[in-house]
C-alpha cells in the first residue's frame, strides 16, 4: 500500500493486492481510515448508536402493525386492504436496497446515515396527518426508502470496525435493536395509540426520534482525526457494482426465507392476538412484545455464542451455519402455537419459535466473510432485496389466506416451512468462510 498525491493536492491510497491496484476515493478513504483508527470506546460507542439507529428504525415499522385495528376501523379496511397497508412500506425499501448498499460502500457513511434518518423519522411523523389510505401507502413507501439504509450501514461499520472472530457480538447487538423496538414499541405504540389517539402517536414517535442524531454526529469521526492517528483501512473495491457468486446466491436465498417468517410475525403478530386469541389492543401489544424481546436478546446470544466458540478453536464455517440451523428449526414451534387451545401454552411455544433470532448474527457474519474486499455494503444490500422480497410476499400472502380460508392457520403455518427451506442454501451454496485480507482494526 502507498499513499499518492494529486498534482491538485488530493490524496488517494493505492494498495497492491495479489497483483491487483485498487483506489480509494477520499470519502471511502475517510471511513476505511478513520474508523479503524478509533479507539475502543469510540468503536463500542459507535454499535450502541447503531443499535439505539434499530431499536428507532424498528419501532417507527411497528407503528403500523400495533395501530392497524384503529386504522383499519377508521379507513374500513378489508384483510386484503391490511396487506396492502402493510406491505407498502417494502415496495420501495426493497427496490433500493442494492443501489443503497453500493452507496454505503462509495459514500461518507456519517452524512448518508444521518440524512436517512432524518427523512425516516419526518415520514413516521408525517402518518399522523394522512387523510386517507393513498397518503397513508405514500407514507409508508418514504419511511422505508429512509430505512433502507439500516441493514447496509450497520453491517459496513461493523466490517470495518472488528475483525471476523469478533463480529458476532456487534453484528448480534446491532441486530438485537431491530427486536428491541418491536418488543418496547409494541406496548409503547400500544399504549400512545389508547391514550392519544393513532395520530397523535405517529407524530410523537417520529419527531422525538431526531434527538439520536446529535450523539451520532458528535461521536462518528470526522475528518480531522486523520491527523489524530488515525490508521489505514481494508482495501476498497473501484467501481460500482458488485460481485456475484454462489456464496452471495446462498446468503440470499437463506435470507429470503428469514425474510418471510420475520416479517410475517412482525406485521400480523398484532392482529392475531386481538382477532383469534380476543386479547384488548394494549393486550395484544405486550404478548407481541415477549416475543420480539426473546428474539432481541437471542441475536446477541447467538452472535456471542458464535464468537466465543470460534475463540476457543472450533471451526468458524461450521460454527456460523450450526447455529443457523438449530435457529431456523426452532421456527417451527409456531405451527402447534396456533394449534394450541391453551393460551399459556400457545405463549410458550410462540416463545420457543422466537428462538429463530439466535440465527440473526451468524447468517449476517457469514454474508460479512464471504464479501470480497469494499463490497459489504452491496453484498447487504443484495441480500437485503432478496430477503425483503419475503417482506413484500408474506403480508400479502398471509392476508389473502385468511381471507380466503377464514382462519389464521395456513399463513401462519406457510412462513416457518418457508424459513426452514432457507437451511438448504447455507450447506449447499455457501462455501468455507474465509475471510479476505483484511487489515487488523485498532485494538487499543
């Protein structure tokens, strides 16, 4: 690696790799350097802004799903008109996420952050005012073009911040606040909705939410501490596109049966409990919750989990796909869940199906080691697409099914047979995780 100066001043890094001179622009130069250089409070400091970024980004989706029954009432929704509500917000946030993914990589991630949140957080706000079901889908389409952004983003840092063996754990806890905000805003959603009215409760949830971006501003680096110490990067991919091979075709298969049993839970959860089980909607909103909450914790379990194992001399390949595979097994509790008569019961096993978030840190790590060198952030946000096109199916499917059957069971027993499925891909398709020569973040 060597540092060249521009004959206008401006200074790129050219690293020689295998024969092979790729370029960093500034911007890329910025984030690969700088945050490699920072210490390690500032690096912990930074994944728990990513985390608090998906606890936000989380309860802002979950507004919908909580407040449906009050919105359905007022807009006279059909079960067919609910999936439509519902699977809005996929249209786009699923369309940019390969575009957005390869803007991570290109981009200053500090300010592309910042902005999309800022424009996610001003769409949740502006559900408050909607008049109708078009402004309402108009909404929800802005909100996930902000949040597509999240998965992308966390998963960049993440890459650039730790070192493989390491990645677990952040990766889980960053993943951990996308149940954390489903599991503290379905009773807080719950509730506001009860108290002041569904309007009112998406103008505060999404106003309030701007106060996340001063600490994230004030603890990202910027462009002064490259005089600071600041250490080289991990080589940057030049172009923009990305790689496609059989380990990226696997990620995204496994991730698009994920993709269908998560959101499935995430959108119809709600309205299962007030429909079939006949629980009040603040009811209904903290059993949601239990279950979000045990996923939650189980993304950082199965990242720590993955991580110590790897550190003690197991193999990392068979480590990562392991726990994925118990994980996604577990998913099929949700079948007798819905069969249970018992509501203790059906609790119990709907807990044990929620177990599926040990998986979360393990597939992502795996899509992390498989990346080639500056594509993480495509790599992400291809698997993303893939993986949301279950988001756009399974509202839609699983309202169509209920209108069609008049019952909740075969939608709800759809998603943990597709999730299962999603196992095949990691053994078949994905290779030996072998991680690219990264450069070793600071340790100190």
């Amino acid at each position: 690696m060597d540092i060249r100066q521009n004959p206008r001043g401006s200074v790129r890094l050219v690293l020689h790799i295998d024969n092979t001179e790729m370029r960093l622009s500034p911007t890329q130069e910025t984030d690969a350097v700088i945050l490699q250089g920072v210490s390690n409070l500032r690096r912990w400091s930074l994944v728990v802004l990513l985390t608090l970024s998906a606890v936000i980004n989380y309860l802002d989706r979950a507004t919908i799903s909580v407040a449906l029954p009050k919105i359905a009432h007022d807009f006279a929704l059909s079960p067919t008109g609910k999936g439509l509500v519902l699977s809005s917000f996929f249209w786009c946030y699923t369309a940019i996420q390969i575009p957005v993914g390869v803007l991570v990589d290109r981009c200053r991630i500090r300010w592309l952050y910042a902005g999309a949140f800022a424009m996610w957080s001003t769409a949740c706000g502006l559900t408050g005012f909607v008049g109708g079901v078009a402004t309402l889908v108009a909404m929800r389409v802005l909100l996930g073009i902000g949040e597509s952004v999240l998965l992308p983003g966390n998963l960049k840092l993440v890459n650039i911040l730790f070192v493989p063996r390491d990645r677990g754990l952040p990766t889980g806890l960053c993943t951990s606040g996308t149940r954390l905000g489903l599991a503290l805003g379905a009773p807080l959603v719950a509730w506001l909705t009860v108290r002041y009215g569904w309007r009112l409760m998406f103008a505060i949830v999404g106003f309030s939410a701007f106060v996340w971006l001063l600490p994230w501003l004030l603890v990202y680096p910027g462009r002064s501490s490259l005089a600071s110490g600041g250490r080289r990067g991990s080589a940057e991919r030049r172009g923009w596109g990305f790689t496609l091979d059989r380990n990226l075709v696997g990620c995204c298969l496994g991730y698009f049966s994920f993709g269908y049993y998560q959101y499935m839970l995430m959108t119809w959860l709600p309205d299962y409990f007030v429909h079939v089980r006949h629980f009040q909607l603040l009811q209904a909103g903290v059993y949601a919750s239990l279950s979000f909450l045990i996923w939650g914790f189980g993304a950082a379990a199965g990242g720590w989990l993955g991580d110590s194992l790897i550190r003690r001399g197991w193999d990392e390949t068979r480590v990562r796909k392991w726990v994925v595979t118990v994980s996604f097994a577990t998913g099929l509790l949700l079948i007798p869940s819905i069969r249970a008569t018992d509501p203790k019961t059906a609790m119990l096993l709907l807990a044990g199906a929620s177990l599926v978030g040990l998986s979360s840190a393990n597939a992502l790590v795996i899509l992390q080691d498989c990346a080639p060198l500056g594509e993480v952030g495509a790599w992400a946000g291809v698997a993303n697409f893939v993986g949301n096109l279950g988001g756009v199916l399974s509202p839609l499917v699983t309202g169509i099914l209920i209108s069609r059957t008049g019952g909740y069971f075969p939608g709800f027993a759809l998603a943990p047979l597709v999730l299962v499925a999603g196992v095949l891909p990691y053994w078949l398709l994905v290779g030996d995780l072998k991680p690219k020569g990264e450069l070793t973040p600071n340790s100190s």
